[in-house]
C-alpha cells in the first residue's frame, strides 16, 4: 500500500529519470486534460509532500496522488518497443524523454495544476514526515488535539501529519501499546509517537520493502499489519483485526489483544 515513504521512493525515482530532461511525449489519458501536452518543455523538478506527487514541467505541474493501487514505473523506452509496462488500459499518463519513459499506473488522483499555484493542493496537509518542514512539535500537538478520537483515526488523518497510511499506523498502535480504536488521550507521550512515525518513514524512504521490525526477510518485515489470525511477535497471542466491513481495506486494523489495550 502506498504511504509516505513510498511516495518519496517514487518522487527519487522520477526526479532521476527526468529532472533536466526536455519531454518528447506527454499523453494525458484523463478526459479532463487529455488535450494538455507538454512535450518541448523541460523537467524542472519532482517533489513529494506526504502522499502527493509533484512533477514540474514548463508551466505545469502534474499533480498525482497514488491512493490504494497507483504507481509510477520508470522504464528504458527502447527496450520496451514502443509497448509500456503493465495492462495498457490503466495508464493514466505517459511521458517520455529521450530514452527514457515515465508511466502513471492507476492513479487516485491526477490533475494538471499550474505550477505557480501546485502547492495551494497541499496546503491542508499537516507536517510532511519526510519533508523539510517537518515539525515534531506541531505535529505531537495535532495529534492530540482531539483526546477522545480514535487513535487510528488521528494517525491516518494527513492534517494532523503527512505520509502515514494504515500499515504505518496499526504499526505504530502496536508499538505504542495501544489499540487502533482507543482514543488519543491514552497516548503517554505524543511526541514520542510522532518522533517513531518520522523514524520508521525514514528508515524505509529509498528501499521498497517496507520494514518496521529492522527485519527485512518476506513474512518477518512488519509486526502486526497483514498478520490477522497469525502469532503476536512478542507473546504469541492470535493478532486480532476488525471485519471487511470497508470493501477498500483501507481502514482495517490489525493489534495484539494481550499487548495492547
Ligand atoms: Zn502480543
């Protein structure tokens, strides 16, 4: 699932791939701005703020989120003959530079903003994790803000602090000795939580297997997330997780009952 260091992983990458390069092909696949082509202009610039992507080009800037299933893959335009990774149909946007391509796969969210005013999409987001503006104090007090709103809840909220998605944050819940449903106010130390949040986005920014045990082997890479019915890592106890009520899965929570309360 994409979060913020994946994100940040992505922006890498692309920033790479095109930064300082003029575009050759620009294909918009979205009605809205399919007749925006920017080929002849220049790269000057990919960012990523919490979960959003920012790819500065000429006048633009292409704006895309990757919610649940987007990605953005970075391939040699040659090798591929013309063709582009993954099924055709959900490519979003193809760029291409010279011998290199750029394919928004699935994309959430994609939009063409004018790039004076691109940061106006952002302005809501609380302090970026992996940003320059990141704030620990800002964000600790965001967080508890509200004392009697679910923890999970707060974590996932990208006003409080920018880039933790729901594998980050049914970690951190576990970490912290606390379930994902009990409220902010029995979080001992905001500030600590925060501080771990920026820790764990960090440690996996530039690395695509995401780990939050320090162990990076299949299967031993998180604690509880994804490990519903399976042995709590510390004291064995079934990891228990909420029903699919939500066909997304995207606010399914997962926790140890005898390690967290
Ligand atoms: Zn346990």
């Amino acid at each position: 699932m994409p979060e913020g260091d994946t994100v940040f992983h992505t922006a890498a990458a692309l920033r790479e791939a095109l930064v300082g390069r003029t575009l050759t092909r620009c294909e918009v696949r979205v009605p809205r701005f399919a007749t925006v082509d920017v080929s002849g202009s220049r790269v000057h610039e990919v960012l990523s703020r919490g979960k959003h992507l920012f790819i500065r080009v000429g006048a633009v800037s292409i704006h895309s989120h990757l919610k649940m299933d987007g990605s953005w893959r970075v391939f040699p335009r040659g090798r591929t003959r013309g063709r582009t990774p993954g099924p055709d149909h959900k490519i979003r946007i193809l760029l291409e530079a010279g011998d290199v391509a750029a394919a928004g796969i699935d994309l959430g969210v994609l939009e063409i903003l004018d790039r004076d005013h691109d940061m106006d999409a952002v302005a809501h987001l609380g302090p970026d994790l992996l940003g320059p503006d990141w704030d620990t104090e800002l964000a600790a007090a965001n967080l508890s803000a509200d004392p009697d709103r679910p923890i999970a809840a707060a974590l996932l909220d990208q006003r409080v602090m920018a880039g933790v998605g729901n594998v980050y944050c049914n970690e951190l819940c576990f970490l912290f000795g606390r379930r994902p449903a009990s409220p902010v106010s029995m979080l001992a130390d905001p500030i600590r939580v925060v501080t771990k949040a920026r820790e764990m986005l960090w440690a996996n920014r530039l690395r695509w297997t995401r780990t939050t045990t320090g162990n990076t082997r299949a299967g031993q890479q998180l604690w509880v997330y994804g490990r519903g019915g399976e042995p709590c890592r510390r004291c064995g106890t079934r990891v228990a997780r909420t029903g699919q009520s939500d066909p997304t899965g995207e606010r399914v929570s997962y926790w140890c009952p005898s390690c967290q309360c």
